[in-house]
C-alpha cells in the first residue's frame, strides 16, 4: 500500500507567549516542524500534507519551495478535526502516517516500526509509559491486552487515570478507515472537541485490530507546549547526538557543553573542548583538535588542524595541519592550503591562502589570493572596498609583508617581494623588490610638550 503522511501544525502555543507559530520556534537550529519533516521525508517520497492554522501564511513562507501540500485549519476543533480538513488531500487506497509538527524527536527507526506494525490490520498506534501520566490520553486495553479505546484525561474514570501507558497520538491508519470515520466523529466530551482517538474505538467495532508500538524512548514522543519543555528536548536532542559522537571515537571534554546544529562528521582520534557550537553541515578529517567557545558553521576542517579557543569558521574550508586562533575570524569564500596559520584577531573573507602562508596577528584579509609560504605581518590589511566595489588583491609567492602595511586593491605584490614595516602599497610590485612607503624619521632635540597650568588651590 502507498504511504502518506499527514502533520498537523495548526495550533497557536499559547503558552509559548510569542508572536511566532509554535512549529517554528527552533530546536537544533531547525523549525519543530522541520525535523518532523525530514523524518516524513526519509520514509516516503511523497509530498507530506502539513495542517496550518495559526500563523497565517508564516508556516508556507517558512517553507518556500519545498513541495509541500498546505491545508489551512481555519478553526481549531480538535485533531479529529483537523485531519478532517485534509481528507480531500488523501486517497482511499494509502496507509496514512498522522504526525504532529510540534514533536521534534521521533526517530525514522520508530516511524518504521509504526507502518510495519499497521501493514496486517491497516491501523496501528504508538505508545508510552509514563511514571506521571497526568494529562494525558490513557490507552484502555482488554483482559487479553488488545486496545480498546484512548480516554482522554479530563474524561477518565479514576481507575482509568491510574493507567500509565498514554497515547502519543501518532498513528499509521489506511485512507478509506479515515474517510469513513472522520465524519461520524462528534464533540460530546470535556473540551468539546473533535478527537482522532476516538477512531480508536471505531477500528474496535468494526473488527479492525489496533496494533499497539511501544515508543524508543519518552523524548521522541514528547511535545514543545511552552518554553521549559522546549529547552529540555534540545538538552535530550544534544545529549543524545554527543552519545553518538562518542560512541563513534570522538572525545568531548564535557558531553553537556556541546551543540549540534546541523549535521557533524569527525575522522579518527578528533578532541573536542566546552562550549563548542556546530551549525549545518561540518566536517572534522582525523586527529582534529577543537578549543573551548568555538562555532563552526558549514565547513570542512582538513586532517591535524588545530583550532585554538574562541575562533569562528564560517562557510571555510581548513587544509590540513593548518592553525587557527585563537580569537580568529574565518568567513565565508575562505579556502586555506595546508601548515597555513592564522592567528589572533585575524579575519579572512572571500580568500585563498596557499601552503604553509602565515598571517599570525591582528590583520584583516579579503578578496585575496596569497601564495605559498607569505608572511603577513601584524596590522596589515586589504582595502578591498572603495565604497561602492570588491577589488582583488594579490600576494605570490615567498612575499614578506611587514607590520601596519595597507594593500590597496586592485593590487599584485610578486614573487619574493618584501614591503617594509607601515607601508601603504598603491601600484603593482615586482618580483622579489623591497617596497617602503612611510614617511621619513625626524628627531626634534629641545622640543617641549605642551604642559596644562597647575590648577589653582
């Protein structure tokens, strides 16, 4: 049978306090949404049906060329009723998987084990056992286990509260169930709402079996309702990404000070230190070695490189036995050779640094090409921008640039050049000369320093 799946996300989060929809507040740098996406995605190719409400047209924006069939929830009433707004979406003849866009964790491995489980009977439901149940849909089974009915909460007996296994309220459920029992469903119970899980108990009375998964774990099943629960899942989520880590070879100084953004993928024998921060897509080769504080975003960091404290690399990419930091700066459009150094208060934008070329101290370096083993000394910078354009500059090889030294683009220093110490290069240099541009020492003997009058008693 062919799969669909159906994610609601129309409610408002009011305990969120925020002008932003619920689904879109972000865990692991991602909408809520978004990663039940990426799970609906990784087990069927077909364009997931996303159920809107609050918001407006936010949750469409968000999303904006992703192929995603949008039905709007206009009123509130309740699951049952939201999943009924997109039954002209879902045909009869497929297994529909209903998730929720405000519950980030599920796993692909569980989703897998819910549409295996709903293959015999066309319905299957996922579960967890709770030690405090409270608020919760309660799952009713039989003498023999079977399920029978979901209760919610405000609606249960005594005896009923007691039981601990809950509803999740994800569900795998044959198209043509749904569009026969969607709009038999009524409101009459404590919220006077429309409820999904009473076609529970329909499956019940016609004969169909409700197979029951038990969830991995609490976390992938968990909901975001406000702002404490939203930063526990992300503590659960990184917690659970620098398990993997480690599992994989990986060292953490402290397993609850790091953030994964995105995607990591380490080599052999890589160290990682506090308070590190990886957004998208990032690669460490072996035996990198990575100080506190450090964000690193979408870049490949080669073999041996080390990262000293407090840097960020953003967009780059790191050759291998390469130095960076600390308080280094490395922006988009930056691509570093191998043995290449970069040191404190340096920044680099939009430029290419060849084998084993240095710039150890306080220079800013953009729109450039630079050679093979190129010293740049402390303070130098490239004015690259006059106010209205970029213009390149370029430093060949074995060129030794002093301290305070301005390169004014568009500008080529060649092959072997010196420039001397608080030089300002306005013309091309030729290979292997010494350029000096500053102004002439003077020494003023007998001068006298201005002097404040003594201020009167």
């Amino acid at each position: 049978m062919k799969l669909s799946v159906c994610i609601l996300a129309a409610g408002k989060g009011k305990r969120m306090y925020s002008a932003l929809p619920k689904v879109l507040h972000r865990l692991a740098g991602k909408p809520l949404v978004g990663h039940v996406l990426d799970a609906a995605a990784a087990v069927t190719p077909t364009a997931p049906i996303v159920v809107y409400g609050h918001g407006g047209e936010l949750l469409p924006a968000a999303f904006e060329g992703r192929e995603i069939a949008w039905v709007e929830q206009r009123e509130q009433l309740g699951t049952g009723h939201a999943v009924a707004q997109a039954l002209p979406r879902i045909p009869a003849d497929t297994l529909v998987v209903i998730l929720y866009g405000d519950v980030p964790l599920l796993s692909v491995a569980t989703l897998e084990r819910l549409i295996a489980a709903a293959e015999p009977s066309g319905f299957s439901l996922l579960t967890v056992v709770l030690a405090d149940p409270t608020g919760y849909g309660r799952i009713v089974r039989d003498a023999a286990g079977e399920v029978q009915r979901i209760v919610e909460h405000k609606d249960a007996s005594p005896a009923e509260r007691a039981i601990a296994e809950i509803n999740t309220g994800i569900m795998a459920v044959r198209g043509d169930y749904l569009h026969r029992w969607l709009p038999t469903l009524g409101n009459d119970n404590a919220q006077g709402e429309y409820y999904l899980t009473d076609c529970v108990a329909l499956a019940v009375a016609d004969g169909i079996r409700v197979a029951p998964v038990a969830a991995a774990n609490e976390a992938e099943v968990t909901g975001v309702n406000n702002r404490v629960q939203l930063a526990e899942l992300e503590r659960a989520h990184q917690q659970a990404q620098a398990r993997a880590l480690m599992e994989a070879g990986v060292t953490l100084a402290d397993p609850a000070r790091i953030d994964v953004r995105g995607r990591l993928e380490c080599g052999r024998d890589c160290v990682i230190d506090i308070n590190t921060v990886f957004v998208g897509q990032v690669k460490l080769g072996n035996n990198v070695v990575i100080g506190p504080n450090c964000v690193v975003t979408d870049s490949e960091i080669g073999d041996g490189v080390e990262l000293l404290p407090n840097s960020i690399i953003d967009s780059a990419r790191v050759g291998a036995g390469s130095r960076i930091g600390p308080f280094a700066r490395l922006r988009p459009e930056t691509e570093l050779g191998t043995d290449v150094h970069i040191g404190n208060f340096v920044e680099v934008k939009k430029s290419r640094i060849e084998d084993g070329s240095k710039a150890n101290h306080l220079a800013y370096i953009g729109d450039t090409e630079i050679g093979r083993n190129v010293n740049v000394g402390a303070g130098t910078i490239t004015c690259n921008y006059d106010g209205a354009n970029k213009h390149k500059t370029i430093i060949e090889d074995d060129v030794f640039i002093g301290s305070d030294t301005q390169l004014v683009a568009p500008v080529r220093v060649g092959r072997g050049s010196t420039i001397g110490a608080g030089t300002t290069v306005t013309d091309d240099v030729e290979p292997d000369r010494l350029v000096i541009s500053r102004v002439r020492q003077k020494t003023i003997s007998g001068w006298q320093r201005p002097r404040k009058p003594p201020k009167k008693s």
